[in-house]
C-alpha cells in the first residue's frame, strides 16, 4: 500500500531529457531547494543543502557534480556523495547523508514529486 492521496497531482519537476545523463539540475521549490541527479533512466533527488554548514552545494553555480561525474560534489569545501544514497564519502561531514527527497519517473518520462509536504502523491 502506497498511502498515496486520490486526486493530489505529482508535482512535475521536468522531463527526463532536460537533465543529460550522469549531471543534475536544480529546483525552487519556494519554500525549498532541491536537486535532481540522473544516471541513466534512474533519478535521484535530494535537498540542496550540504550536511556540512546547511548551504547550497552549487553556491558557486559551477553545478552539482564532481568532475568525473561519478559522484554529488559540495563546491563549498569539496565534500563527495554518493549518486544513489546521498552518503558522504569525502570531507568534512564524512558519515552524514544528504536529506532525500522522493521523486519518480512516471509514464511520460517525467520527473515527478511523489511526496509533497509529507503526503505521497503517485507517480503515474
Ligand atoms: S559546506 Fe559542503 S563541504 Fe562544507
């Protein structure tokens, strides 16, 4: 069972072709800011904020991801996270995590919110 709510919308971020493959783009969300990574046909997304000091990891807009593209790259102080957990593995916050957001595709390649404020919404 999904608890999902009949009749609450996904939030559609953007289309799958709108990230290139193996980078991430960033969302406003208003009362948030978010991130989206793509490998592949996977997604994955995750609050713009490094568990180091609480800021942007894109601060210096030069993006989110390290330059071999393997990993997430805070530009702050150069903390790496793993693509598919959020998991720091070099830097100062070695051990934490970034915060994840729920996020899917749906059927028309779009990326969809599945959880807006705390409520899953499906993806379909
Ligand atoms: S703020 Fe991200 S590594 Fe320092």
């Amino acid at each position: 069972m999904s608890g999902g709510v009949s009749g609450a919308p996904p939030r559609v971020l953007c289309r799958l072709e709108e990230i290139a493959d193996g980078q991430a783009k960033g969302f406003d969300l208003g009362d948030d800011a978010i991130f989206v990574v793509r490998a592949g046909r996977q997604v994955y997304a995750y609050r713009n904020a490094c568990p180091h000091t609480g800021g942007p990891l894109d601060w210096d807009d030069e993006g989110f991801m390290s330059d071999s593209g393997e990993h997430i790259l805070c530009q702050t102080h150069g903390a790496l996270f793993r693509i598919d957990t959020g998991a720091c593995l070099a830097g100062p916050c070695l051990g934490d995590c970034l915060a994840t957001v729920a996020v899917a595709l749906d059927g028309h390649d779009q990326v969809v919110l599945t959880q807006v404020k705390g409520v899953e919404v499906p993806a379909t």
